[in-house]
C-alpha cells in the first residue's frame, strides 16, 4: 500500500514541495508587480536601459547605479505624454515657435517623438527635477540636433543700426523674455538662467566717421571706424575717376561735361553717407576747384543736388593732411623724411624733420612745405600724354625742375647717412600704379602695394619701362587702364623731377592720402584712441582681480 503526502512523510519530497510553491509565488509577485508598471501606478525610471536589474527589495526606489543622479519617487503626472508632444510638434523650421497657419517643421516633428518618450517624466512633482523631462524641448529649440547651432533666430532687424528690415513682418508669437534682453534661454534647462549673448566688439560698436575728398581727377569716399590707437577699419569706400579738371588749364574754368561727371560721383557717396549713422564726416575739394573760376558756383550747385556741403581747402591744410595720412609710414629710425602727393592739378610737397620727441601727430614735424601747381592732368594736356616720346618727358621733367627751383629749402642730411636717415614716400596713382606694373599683379592689389619699398634702382628700371610703350600697351597692363594711359607718364616725370632734387636710395609706396589724413585727425580730435587706452586698462585691472 503506498503512502499518501503527509508531514510525516520523506523529508526530501517535503522541501521539494514547498521550493515549489515559493517558486510560484514569486511568479505570481513578479507578473502583479509588472501589472502595476504599466498601469502607471509607480513610474520608472526613463534613465535605465531595457533590461537593467530592479533595485533589491529595501532600498531606496529609484536609486540608479553609482555615479547616477538620485531620482527619488516620482508619479507621474496626467496628460504628461501631451505635454511632451506639445513641446515638440508645435515648433516651425529651426525649432522656432509656429506662426499662425504654419505646419511643423522636421526638426519640430523628431522633437514631439522625442517628447512622447520623455514626457512621461517630464512632470515629477518636484519642480527642480525637470531637466531630464525637458530634453525633447532643448532639442528642437536650438540644440546641437536642430542644426541651428545652439542659437535661437536672430529677430527681424537690419543688422546696420537696428532698424526693422522692410517687407518682413514680426512674427506672431512674442520673442522670449530672455531675447528681449539680448539673452539665449539655456538649452539645458528652460529653467535656468539665461547665459549673456555675446556682446559686439568694441571695434562694432565704435562710431562711423566719414572723409570725402574731390579733386581734379578723382572722387573719393572713406567711411570708416576707430580700432587700435592711430587706426581705423575701413566699413565702405568709393573712388571714381571724374577729371573735373579736364579742360581747365586751358579755359580757367570747370567745364558742365566735368561738373556733371562730378555731381553724379556725388550723389553715390551722399547716398552712402545718408545710409550710416555717421558721427562726424568732413568733405573737401581741393585744386580743381579751388583755381577755378566757377568754382564756388561748383560748390553751390553740388549742395542743391546732392545735399553734401564740400570745404574748399587751402594748400598749406592739403599737404598737412597728405602727411597726417601716411604717418605710419614713415619708418621709426628715419630723421628726415620728403613725402609728396601727386594729384591732378596741384602736387604737394612736404618735408618733415623728426628729433629726439617724435609727435603723434606727424604733421607737427613738418618745416617747409610747398604745393606746385602742377598735376597729372594739367601736364598731360600741356605736352600731351598719349604719345610720350623722351625729348617730351624730359620736357615735363624740366618744367617741374623749375618749379621746384623756387621752393626755399635748406638742405636735408646735414652729414648723415641718407640710407639709414632719409627715405621718400609717394602718395599718388603715379607711384601705386608704378608698385603694381613692378610687381607685374594680374589686377591692382592694395594689400600688395600700400608699404612697399621700392629701390632707386627699381623706380628708375619703371619708368624706363613705362616710357618704352605706347598709349595701347599702357592701356592693357591691368594696373593703368585706359583712364590713366595719358597720365601716368606726366605722374612720372613730376616723380622724376622731386628724385633729382632729393636723391634717396629708396622710396615708400604710400595708397593712403588725404582722405586717411581726414579721418586721423577727426578721430585724434575726439579722443576716440584715448577712449579705447582707458577702456582696455579698465578691464585688464577687472580681469587681474581674483587671480
């Protein structure tokens, strides 16, 4: 007869027995514990990975493994998934706000996915413990998954001054807070507070000053800004040949043809000076209208047409002006210096001695100047510049020489060495135009040209050159054109005449002039570099503290 179960049977078959039912109750503990999760009666934590060993039953619920942030219990929050979704799928291209009518971008729709897997805990309970939550949000908001670079759209405005740009209106949804006080909300956490837009430069925000400067052969524009003591940043520049001289060596007068040339050069820089906020501008004329007849009528019709009050100067401020423009190129170890402008109608001659105490302005070192009425223009209409042969260039050359015959200047080395003491510097289209053929450049580079050396020796092998072709060969070198052809060799035979009567071994290509000579002195009259040397010991002294 077997034996039924009992508690007095094998004791084997009796721990088997009950190994078996812990077993099921295990079973049955783990299927109800999974019911629970995902009716949403205790919330998981989104941070660990499918498959992650629960925490042992004792602990602390929620505590993740070693070097994981404590999440504490947390339920979760109704509607929260729409909320995720909300953050996600109602942002337009870029991850910005949708307006009124707009379909949400792709980088919107991948953020609302996100939100859906995150937005189950994106509400805790506790309101310092979202950031998690948040991230389908961050993204989409400028996130490095946007492609936006992290940044929120600039606002509609024109980048010069901060005017609203025509034609594109403000958008319906009002920028966030933070944007309104030039601030990016941070991408980590909406929440937090938000980190500074980086500032403009001091360089972008330094004051627009404006030099015009019209002369026999050109018209001139510079706009530009102080940066470092003694220099400025160019913002726009304009140059157009107009030869408002043409004509007049022989009338006395300036001819409607040039006038008109003249005035239409105007009206472009007038629209590009009403088109800045500039602090303080100065517009000279300089020979051309200064010896002609009609010149001051010139002045009155150029304010009726174009609105620009333009300054006849004197000769004396004009070579003043050509020297405060090349000051920094005048090398450090020089004692004397000869620098010339060759312009189209008169040409400016400056000698400068510097001692002991250089000045910062340079002008302060002039001791004799002199301005002979003599240009480019007028010497080419004299003896014709189209077919130069050397009997007529030597003829140019002796009429300068005479001219410079009557300047009363003591002599310059006094016993020094010129090699080491004395250099010429040239500011003119004579003498770039000369660095640009030397330096055979396939176009005119002014990066290449403005501070190049020439020797003696080169200068003389240029103008050789120049003399050895005819109008067309002159007209086809990039650097001439066809609107200095008939001029250049009347620039060199000026060049040549001040080369005989001050020898120098080298000579300095200056592309830099009156209008550089303008802006200098306006910007050393307000100070501006002072300004800049006070600003940068302040936050140098700022950024010494605490170290």
């Amino acid at each position: 007869m077997a034996a039924g179960p009992s508690s007095g049977g094998d004791p084997s078959a009796r721990r088997g027995a009950e190994g078996r039912k812990r077993k099921r109750r295990r079973s049955k503990s783990s299927a109800q514990s999974q019911d629970a999760a995902m009716s949403g009666s205790h919330t998981s934590s989104s941070g660990h990975s499918a498959g992650a060993p629960s925490a042992p039953a004792g602990k602390e619920a929620g505590r993740g493994a070693p070097g994981e942030p404590h999440k504490g219990r947390r339920r979760r929050a109704p509607g929260a998934d729409r909320e995720g979704r909300r953050h996600g799928q109602h942002r337009g291209p870029q991850g910005r706000p949708l307006v009124s009518g707009e379909k949400p971008g792709k980088a919107g729709q991948e953020g609302g996915r996100a939100g859906d897997e995150r937005g189950r805990a994106s509400f805790r309970g506790d309101a310092g413990r979202r950031g998690e939550g948040r991230q389908g949000f961050a993204r989409h908001a400028g996130g490095p998954e946007s492609g936006a670079g992290g940044q929120a759209p600039s606002a509609s405005a024109h980048q010069g001054h901060g005017t609203a740009s025509q034609g594109h209106p403000a958008p319906a949804v009002p920028p966030h807070p933070a944007a309104q006080l030039g601030l990016h909300a941070s991408a980590s956490s909406p929440g937090s507070a938000p980190r500074p837009v980086p500032r403009a430069s001091d360089e972008m925000r330094a004051p627009l000053y404006a030099a015009l400067d019209l002369g026999t052969n050109n018209c001139r524009l510079l706009i530009a800004q102080p940066t470092r003591p003694g220099q400025f940043r160019v913002v726009d520049a304009f140059s157009r040949i107009v030869r408002l001289g043409e004509g007049l060596a022989a009338t006395g007068r300036l001819s409607p043809e040039a006038m008109d040339r003249a005035v239409e050069a105007l009206k472009v820089c007038a629209v590009k000076l009403k088109n800045r906020d500039i602090r303080r501008m100065r517009l000279i004329a300089t020979e051309a209208a200064r010896a002609a007849e009609n010149g001051a009528l010139f002045m009155e019709r150029v304010a009726a047409e174009t609105g620009l009050e333009l300054e006849i100067i004197n000769r004396e401020t004009e070579a003043r002006l050509a020297v405060s423009g090349c000051s920094s190129l005048i090398e450090r170890s020089a004692r004397s210096v000869v620098l010339f402008d060759i312009g189209g109608g008169s040409s400016e001659i400056a000698v400068i001695r510097i001692g002991e105490n250089r000045s910062s302005r340079l002008a302060n070192h002039i001791t004799h100047w002199t301005s002979l009425p003599v240009g480019v223009v007028t010497l080419s209409e004299r003896h014709g510049g189209h077919d130069v042969t050397p009997e007529s260039f030597e003829g140019m050359v002796r009429e300068v020489e005479g001219m410079l015959g009557r300047f009363d200047c003591p002599a310059i080395f006094d016993g020094e060495d010129p090699a080491d003491a004395f250099h010429l510097i040239g500011t003119s289209g004579t003498v770039t135009t000369l660095a640009g053929v030397h330096l055979g450049l396939p176009r005119y580079d002014r990066r290449q040209v403005d501070g190049l050396w020439l020797s003696d020796e080169e200068v003389s092998a240029m103008q050789a050159r120049l003399l050895s072709w005819d109008f067309a060969a002159r007209s086809a070198n990039p650097c001439i054109g066809p609107d200095r052809a008939d001029l250049v060799l009347a620039g060199c035979a000026i060049l040549e005449a001040i080369r005989r009567r001050w020898p120098s071994r080298r000579m300095r290509v200056a592309d830099r002039g009156l209008r550089e000579g303008l802006l200098t002195d306006m910007m050393a009259d307000d100070g501006v570099w002072r300004k800049f040397r006070m600003k940068r010991g302040n936050s140098q002294g700022q950024g010494g503290k605490g170290r």
